[in-house]
C-alpha cells in the first residue's frame, strides 16, 4: 500500500513532510478539489482523509471536518513562527500533514484540518477497488 519512498519525493513534498513546511496557499493540488474519493498519505498510502468531509474554507488548503481515523493522525502543540497552533501528523509516516482549528462549519463537528496537498495522493472513488481501497467505497456511499 505505500505509495512513495522518501527518496522519490519532491523538494516541496520533503519540505512539507519532513521538515514541516507548508505550501503555498491557491495554488496547490487539492484546494479546489471535490472529486469523490479519499485522500491517503503520499508516503505510506495509508487513507487519512475522504472527500465526504472536505469542504471550502476560503482558505487556500484542501480542509476537512475531520479524519478518517484518529488512530492514524497525531496532534502536536506548535509554537513555530510566534504562534500557538495544533500540527497534525501521519502516524503512519511520521509526517507533516497541517494544522486543525477550531474554526471548521459547527454543523460537520466545528474543526478544520487545513492540510497540504504536497502531503495526499487522491484516490478518485471510481480507482478504489484496482488501487486496493476497496473497503472505501461503501464508505463513501453511506450517510454517515
């Protein structure tokens, strides 16, 4: 299920990933993006997030009302560039995917995953079953 090695990554998706950096905002991959689907790390493959609960903030980021599994993001205190923020990491891959805020729609749970697109492969529904997500597509299919 992995999807990359760190070697195979580009200079953005390091510095997002492994050295914490953040992309910058409107011209990323998913920002704009609302295809059915899931979003899995780059590195590990495993799913993070579903387009279910993607939703538009105005952002920049792709941004999600919640994680697929808290099992499988972590969440950091980050006092980086004079701020106090809460990071989330893949625990799979032990890497940078973004920060959560308090700030996401009340009726979908009222937090925001603003996460790099440099972090997330996408997996359009219709490519779950050949990409090996199949167990997704029920997912996606139901209403909660």
């Amino acid at each position: 299920m992995a999807r990359k090695d760190i070697s195979e990554l580009t200079e953005l998706e390091r510095n997002v990933m492994k050295e914490n950096g953040t992309e910058s905002p409107f011209e990323n991959e998913y920002w704009k993006h609302f295809e059915e689907g899931i979003y899995v790390d780059k590195l590990s493959g495993k799913p993070l997030f579903t387009s279910k609960d993607k939703f538009d903030s105005s952002c920049g980021w792709p941004s999600f009302a919640r994680s697929l599994s808290e099992d499988d993001v972590s969440e950091h205190v980050d006092t980086s560039f004079g701020m106090r923020r809460t990071e989330v990491r893949s625990e799979t891959s032990d890497s940078h995917l973004g920060h959560v805020f308090p700030d996401g729609p009340q009726e979908l749970g009222g937090l925001r995953y603003c996460i790099n697109s440099a972090a997330l492969d996408f997996i359009p529904k219709q490519d779950l079953e050949k990409e090996g997500y199949g167990e997704y597509v029920n997912l996606l299919d139901s209403e909660e």
